[in-house]
C-alpha cells in the first residue's frame, strides 16, 4: 500500500514537472498576424512641435497565413520648414524574424499597454507619439504625449542589425 501511494506521489511529480517544462519552453508565434493583417508599430519624436517629427516605423506581416513572419523598417524625417511629405531616410525589407524578434514584439507591446495606462491623461499640443496598430483594428494602442518607448528602440537597434 505505502509502495502504491509512493509510486503515484512520484507520479504525479513527473507529471507536474514536464508539464511546468512544456509551458516555460512555449513560443511566441504571432499566428494572429498574417499577410492581411500586419502590426504596425510607430513612433513620431516631437521635433517640430505640435506639427510632429520625426517617424519609425516597423510593420510585422508574413507573405501567408502561416508563413514566415518579416518585418519592415521605414525611417522618416520631417523638415519643420516645409509643408513637403516626410522624406524616407531608410529602409529596410523583409527583415526575417527569429524567436527572440517575436518576444520583443511581445515585450514592445506590453510596454507600451503599461505606459499608456500609468501617465495622467492630460491635453496636449506637442510630444511623443507610440502607437501599436492591427491592421483590423483589433488592437489599437496609441499613447500621446508619451514616455522614450525603450523596448520599441531595442528591436530597431536589432531590426538594423541584421
């Protein structure tokens, strides 16, 4: 009988332990972005005032529905002293994403949930810009003035890198 119960205490142990194991070992897979619906993530520095600045932008798709997942980077600079477009300073295409890519993305967001809900609302006319945005309007995160978005420029910095 003592044997019995040992053997299921032990059991259930193994049981546990492979299955915190599977849990901790998940990933993140972005399956919810596809060649239809892209994330794009923005933000726009406040160097001419209430009239904006500056842009980076990284949008995340894939070429189809369970394909790879790739990223676009897109600078734009704004001239204060003209009413002109932005002017694309660079670009960069198809940049493949690995798994560490993925849990930035992740990280990116989460970061920018939590800023936008810790800051007093107040009006503004002028300041940074951090938007998240799903293509389907599903998730639409924009945080005005906001805070320097850190995760956002760690993922640029990695994103140029490659």
């Amino acid at each position: 009988m003592k044997n019995e119960i040992k053997n299921i205490v032990v059991s259930i142990l193994i049981i546990f332990t492979f299955s915190a194991a599977r849990s901790d070992n998940q990933t993140n897979e972005l399956l919810y972005i596809t060649h239809v619906n892209k994330l794009k993530l923005t933000t726009v520095d406040s160097k001419c005032g209430e009239w904006g600045g500056d842009k980076r932008i990284v949008t995340i798709y894939r070429d189809s529905f369970k394909g790879q997942l790739l990223a676009d980077y897109v600078e734009e600079t704004k001239d204060c002293n003209s009413d002109k477009k932005n002017k694309i300073t660079k670009s960069i295409k198809r940049i493949k994403l690995n798994q560490q890519d993925k849990s930035l993305i992740i990280s990116c967001i989460n970061e920018l949930f939590a800023n936008k809900l810790n800051r007093e609302d107040y009006p503004s006319h002028s300041g940074l810009l951090n938007q998240a945005l799903l293509t389907d309007s599903s998730i639409n995160i924009q945080d005005f003035p906001a805070k320097k978005w850190e995760k956002f420029t760690l993922l640029i910095t990695k994103l140029k890198a490659k």
